[in-house]
C-alpha cells in the first residue's frame, strides 16, 4: 500500500537537531525500502483550470501561509496503521503541526 504524506508548513526555522534527526529517519525509511520519495513543495505553485477546450492556468498562492503545504513523502507500507506509525514518528521529530495523509490507489 502506498500512501502520500503531506507536511503543512508551520513556518519555523529548522535547527541542527532536527535535520540530523530528520535525516536519520530518511535513511532509515531508504535502507527498508519504505520511502519512494520525498520533497519540499514550493508553497505558492499554480492552478490549472479547464473549460472546454480553455485552458487557464493561475500562479499562486492560493492559501494562507499556514494552510500550505512545505512538502511530501510517499512512502510504500503493508497497512494503514504502519502509515499511522510512520506519522507519529514524523510529527515526534518535527514537533507541533499538521500532517495529511493519503493512500495511493493505482500501479
């Protein structure tokens, strides 16, 4: 099962504590084969809108600051409750927040 995790951001300075033990919990998640891929997210993006055969595309951002989302992992897992695990651990590293997560449906 695969399942998208996404980061709202929070708009606090990361310290060294926290990128090693962040680092650390991406190796570990790469050596098992877990995490597929990871990333920061540009917050203000853009919109692509469809009518018909008209396209219009929007540049961002379209959120507050602290609805954005700062980034992304997916990550490959046996059940929704290792999902759940692999948040708790996440949000015992980065501390106070918001994290969404998602299943993947699809190949």
């Amino acid at each position: 099962m695969r399942y998208l995790m996404l980061q709202k951001a929070h708009g606090a300075e990361p310290d060294e504590k926290l990128f090693a033990e962040m680092g650390a919990f991406i190796e570990e998640l790469t050596a098992s084969g877990m995490l597929l891929a990871t990333g920061g997210l540009d917050p203000a993006g853009f919109k692509m809108e469809s009518a018909g055969d008209e396209l219009t595309i929007t540049d961002g951002p379209f959120t507050e600051a602290k609805e954005a989302i700062g980034g992304f992992a997916l990550v490959e897992v046996r059940s929704k409750e290792e999902a759940v695990e692999l948040g708790r651990r996440f949000r015992k590293i980065v501390g106070d927040g918001e994290t969404l997560i998602h299943q993947v449906f699809g190949p």
